[in-house]
C-alpha cells in the first residue's frame, strides 16, 4: 500500500566523527502511522529526532516537515516542580500559541489519566505521571507528528502497558515516531520501523516484514511416529535442505526457505499418517530479526 508521507530525509548527515553521528538517512515517515525508530546506544536515533523536531541543525542533506507542527517529547520530561499538571499543560499550549481552554486543558489531562493530578504540582510526580504529564503537554499542541523518545523507559511493567496502550489510542490522530530499544514494545505498537545501526538507517518499512525476515528456516519437529522414517522421508523432500534425529522423539531439520517448510512439514506428516506434537522455530521474533540485521551491518 502507497502512503503519504509527512516527514522525509534525503542524505541527512550530521557527523560528530569518522563514524559518530547520523550519515546519508533517507526516512520517509508515512502519514497518520506509528514509526518506531530502533538502534543499540549510540545509533543517532536522539541526533536523528532532534534534527526533525528542528532542534538541532542537519550538517549535510534535507528535511522536508512541516514548520512548527513536529514536536519531540522527552523521555522524562522536567517541568517546573512548583506548577500544577493544570499549569504545565496551559503554559505548553500557550508556548506554541494554541488556544487552550479549561476544557481543552482537562481533555489533554484526563486521556493520559492525570484527571484527578490537575491541581497538584508536578514536582512530587512519579517518573510515570511525569512522563504521563508530557504527552498530555505535547497533546494540547496538536502535533501534526509527535516525536516520543523512549516513552516508556524506567517504567514498571504495568506503568509501560500504559503508556504504550495510551500511545496506541492517539493512532490516527497524529503521526507518532517512537524511538525505543525494547523491541517487544515497537512490536506492538507500530506499523512501522526504523533501524538506525552506527548512524546508518539499515532497515524501513511495515513491522510485520522486517518480523517476516526473522521467520525461522528451521525448526525441532517432535513426533509420535518412527522418527528415523521421518527423516528419511524429509530428506527425500527437495525443499528440505538437512534433515537429522536429535533425540529420540525429536528431528533437527531446515528448508531452503520459511513458506517451504510451514506448508511441507504439516503436510509431509498428514500424508504419511504421522501426529505433529510440536514444530519450534527459530527467530521468532522481531528481536531475532534485528539482530541480524544488525549483525550483517557489522560483518
Ligand atoms: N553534540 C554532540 N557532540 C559530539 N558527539 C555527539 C553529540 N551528540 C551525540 N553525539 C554522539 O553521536 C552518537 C549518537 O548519539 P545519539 O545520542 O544520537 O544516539 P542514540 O541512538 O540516541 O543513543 P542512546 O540510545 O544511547 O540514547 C553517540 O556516539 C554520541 O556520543
């Protein structure tokens, strides 16, 4: 599917050393999606936000976005500790020149769960309610994209199902970028994904394909039936590339690619009367998937 795209990098580099930095990142965000922006430590992925949230200048390349509607939300945002949530959330409208009323203000409150925190100060916050507090300031400026730097970090787990859970509820309404390096939480709230390895983007495009990369091309295969028949039977399959007997009920075996053996295994079995119990994989997810992306950078 062909979609919109709001924020787009052509050659963007911005060097801090031989091979510190962000170099030639050609990023096409789609429109009204959730971009999760991954990397290790040390990637650029914080370079690349503040660049297109226009807080730090591009060296080289260009940015194309839309003047004054991104805004970058830090991981742990730092109010003044004497002014209430109410407050905070008032003096973030007024700052980007957003007409914010009361009711506005309760609005962007009570969709981060802060209804009840209105008129307290934010200096006794806990980190979540901080970070709950942020998104709400971000909310009332109506963001065209809106840029969130690891939006769960240091949170308990349910603090993080929240979080996350809130940020799924804004889909459609802004664009999001998310930059996170906990891959289970891109996984389940993006469509999209941005791998950023040394300050290079290795990988754009939909979560469900770079997950698809990390499908397994071989799998343990635990039986009921005459496990060396089955392997003899595998190996006389041509898409089965090796085949051999771990354990007594069990086969090691690989196919020349994941579709081959998903649709062979089951049916190789039915045909021949045996019961499949199990068929484990490997690389089963998108940590699997990335991190041979990120291998392949380094070999
Ligand atoms: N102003 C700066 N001057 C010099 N080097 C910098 C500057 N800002 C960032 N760097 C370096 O550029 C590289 C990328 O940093 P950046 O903070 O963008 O990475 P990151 O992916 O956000 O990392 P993390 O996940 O650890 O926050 C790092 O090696 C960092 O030390």
């Amino acid at each position: 599917m062909k979609h919109e795209h709001v924020i787009t990098t052509k050659g963007l580099t911005r060097s801090y050393g031989p091979e510190t930095g962000i170099f030639d990142i050609d990023l096409a965000v789609p429109r009204g999606r959730v971009l999760g922006l991954v990397g290790p430590n040390g990637a650029g992925k914080t370079t690349l936000l503040s660049i297109l949230a226009g807080m730090r200048a591009p060296g080289e390349g260009t940015v194309s976005a839309p003047e004054g509607r991104v805004l970058l939300c830090p991981d742990v945002p730092d109010f003044e500790p004497w002014l209430t949530a109410a407050e905070v959330v008032a003096l973030s409208a007024h700052m980007v020149g957003e007409k914010a009323g009361d009711a506005e203000i309760a609005r962007a409150l009570d969709r981060v769960g802060l209804a009840e925190a209105a008129d307290r100060r934010n200096g006794r916050f806990s980190r979540g309610m901080r970070q709950r507090l942020g998104l709400a300031a971000a909310l009332v400026c109506r963001p065209e994209v809106l840029i969130l730097d690891e939006p769960a970090s240091g949170l308990d787990p349910q603090g993080r199902v929240d979080v996350l859970d809130l940020i799924t509820s804004l889909r459609g309404e802004c664009t999001i970028i998310v930059a996170s390096h906990l891959l289970g939480d891109v996984q389940r709230i993006c469509d999209d994904v941005a791998v950023l390895v040394r300050g290079r983007l290795v990988y754009q495009g939909p979560v469900a394909d770079i997950a698809d990369r990390g499908r397994p091309n071989a799998w343990y295969l635990r039986t009921h039936g005459p496990v060396d028949r089955l392997v003899g039977l595998l190996t006389a399959e041509p898409w089965v590339t090796r085949a051999s007997r771990v354990e007594e009920d069990c086969v090691h075996l690989e196919a020349v690619d994941a579709d081959s053996g998903e649709l062979g295994i089951p049916r190789l079995l039915a045909e021949h009367g045996m019961p499949l119990v199990s068929m484990t994989g490997f690389q089963e997810d998108l940590e699997s998937a990335f991190l041979s992306l990120t291998n392949r950078t380094d070999r």
